[in-house]
C-alpha cells in the first residue's frame, strides 16, 4: 500500500502552465485574464493563479471579493478582477488591495465611488453590458446612463473605467448565431462608450471557447475559465491540445466475495449477475461524486474499467470487480487524462448529461490536493 491519503485530486501545474501558453498564443495580441472563481474550479485557486502568471497570463479573475482577497493573501499582486458583488459588498477592503470591480447599474456604481472617496483613492471599475445573455449587465437600454455616470465618477476623481466587458450567451460554441450577434452588440456598446469619452479601458468578451475557436472576439483581453484547466464544458469544437490538469484518485477500502444476486448500495438497484467480488471505494457525493454516477459511470482499477455498481452514497461507492485480482489498498483512478485508458472526465459528462465543470467545482475539501509538475 502506499502512503498517499486515502482519495487525492492530483493537479498537474505543468498542464495548467501548457494550456495557459496554448490559449496565450490563439488570443494573438489580447492580454489573457486566468479565471480562478470556485478556488480555481476545484483546482485551487492560488497555485493554479502562480501556474498561470508564470505562463503568460496578466490578469485574474474571480467572482467573489473574498475570493480575490485570498490571491492577495498569499502575496499575488497581479490585477485582479472581481464581478460578482452586490450592495454592501465590502467595497473599501477591495478597493485597499487594489482588487478591480464589476459594476452593471449607477446605482452600485455610484455605491463603489462613496467607498472611493471614503478611502481616498479612485476605484477601478469594468462597465458591463447586457448583449443578450439575460444574466448580469446593464441592459442595453440604461447603457448610455451607466457609461454617463461612470464619466462623471472619472471627472471628480473617484472612479477609473478600467475595462468594458460583457459575457457570451453559448458558453460551448462561440460560433452559434446568438453569439455572433452579441459579438456585435459588444462593438456597439464599447465604440458608444469610447465615444462618450472612455480612454483606455480594456475590453473583453472572450470565454474558453470564443479565444480558442473566435478570434475576432478577443479585442484587448481575453478571459478563459474552464480551458486554463484543460477542459472543454462538453465536446470539443477544435483540436486544440488542451491537457487536463486534474485526476481523481481513491483506494479500494475493503473487497469481498458475494454470491450472485447479491443486491448493491441502498435500494437494491444493482444486484450482481453471478458471484464475484465487490469493491468499497471511500468517496461519495460529499466529496463531488454526482449520485447520478450509480449504475453509469466506469472507473479504473488494475487496468481494466468496472462500473460503479448501485447508489452512489454519501462518503462511499461500490464497485462490482467481478473475478478482478484487486485487493484492499489498490488504486482507482475515477478519472484522468486518459493517457493509459482510464475514464476522463470527458467520459463521464457524456454519461451524466452535464459539464465537466460541474464535476470538478465539486470535488469536496475531504479530497486532498497533490499538485506535481509532471505532464
């Protein structure tokens, strides 16, 4: 048996820095922001955001101030933007760490330059616009009266338009027509706002997708989550050689002998076709194993897929090993890169009708991180 923990996430910072160099160069001159909300979609957000500056990357991003406050934390000082804060949000610890912020109506706008003035210094802000997502931005119609009060923040010194930005509706196909329509609404709103008087301000737009597959979507910064991980959502729409960061790890915690017919995990929605063997893989739905996973989704051991067999419970799984030679203490390899065969995450997404960053924003804190620079 081997010393490692019980279940590990192995974090592989060399393809996190390998997709960050291969996203850098498809952004051609645009600046690239690493997204890192959800601690670095599981990942970990501090030593994937040091992964990522050190591969090109010249900005961050978060949703939380908290969040951004934890970069800080552990002595990042790259520019950080932070876009998902509401009133009251703790806008003068923000804004004392140098921490950049979203703002989509006057009314937050103007509540981020009364911290402003409060703290004595301007405060960075991103303007963005509603071009057809339906989620967060100001829409369209109340863009003028943003972009006017955002001016007039700048002409008594208490706010900087740092950046004007928007978010693409189809996160998987940059090139669906909803998408291509936004590309143009965002040419709009920005040549509105740069003829108003805005100067200087970076303009983004670019998801994963839109900077691997639409370059004409890159404008000045570029803007990443899920690819900085090596991940497509769901099916890939190039051939780029995106490399997954992650695998999922456990030990087999007991095996036994059963007889055939043997019912499996609660409710019985599994029982075993012949006599064989049943493996116990301590992790469940507590540590992001979807319960869904039940009767669907294989997982290696000792070289060879088995399914997993009956509920997915809370802190275990069962695996049915028929006349497999494994035993206690013997790796299961969840998912990986699928370089000697095992499941990727890939795999799994195609099971469960989901995406694969719902899997791995949910891999639990009982799951240890090991992170390593081999590929």
């Amino acid at each position: 048996m081997s010393d490692e923990p019980a279940s590990l996430a192995r974090i592989s910072l060399a393809a996190v820095r390998h997709n960050v160099q291969l996203l850098r160069g498809c952004a051609g001159r645009a600046e690239m922001m690493a997204v890192v909300k959800a601690d670095g979609y599981g990942h970990g957000a501090v030593p994937v955001a040091r992964a990522a500056l050190a591969a090109g990357a010249t900005w961050l991003g978060t949703a939380t101030i908290d969040e951004a406050l934890r970069l800080r934390a552990a002595g990042i000082d790259a520019p950080v933007l932070s876009w998902l804060n509401g009133p009251g949000a703790d806008w003068a610890t923000a804004l004392a760490h140098r921490i950049d912020l979203s703002a989509s109506d006057v009314a937050l706008l103007e509540e981020i330059g009364r911290a402003a003035v409060r703290g004595g210094s301007p405060a960075r802000v991103h303007l963005k616009a509603d071009t057809g997502l339906g989620r967060g931005g100001c829409p369209l119609t109340e863009w003028p009266a943003l972009v006017d009060a955002a001016l007039k923040g700048a002409a008594d010194g208490t706010l900087e338009v740092a950046g004007l930005w928007s978010h693409l509706g189809s996160a998987d196909d940059p090139r669906d027509p909803r998408c291509l329509a936004q590309l143009e609404l965002f040419r709009e709103v920005t040549g509105f706002a740069e003829r108003a008087g805005v100067r200087g301000a970076v303009r983004h737009l670019a998801n994963s997708a839109a900077t691997l597959a639409l370059p004409e979507a890159a404008f000045d910064l570029v803007r990443p989550g899920i690819a900085v991980y090596g991940l497509w959502p769901d099916e890939p729409l190039t051939d780029a050689d995106l490399r997954p960061a992650m695998s999922l790890r456990a030990r087999l915690a007991q095996v036994k002998q059963v007889p055939a017919g043997q019912g499996v995990s609660y409710g019985h929605d599994y029982r075993t076709a012949r006599g064989g063997r049943l493996g116990l893989v301590p992790l469940g739905y507590a540590d992001g194993v979807p319960r869904a996973a039940g009767n669907a989704v294989p997982v290696w051991v000792s070289g060879a897929p088995h399914r997993i067999a009956g509920r997915v419970c809370m802190d275990q799984f069962m695996l049915d090993l028929g006349d497999s030679a494994a035993a206690a203490g013997d790796e299961v390899v969840l998912f990986g890169a699928g370089l000697d065969g095992e499941p990727t995450l890939a795999d799994w997404v195609r099971r469960l009708g989901t995406i694969t960053n719902e899997i791995v924003v949910r891999i639990g804190g009982r799951v240890t991180r090991v992170y390593t620079d081999e590929p």
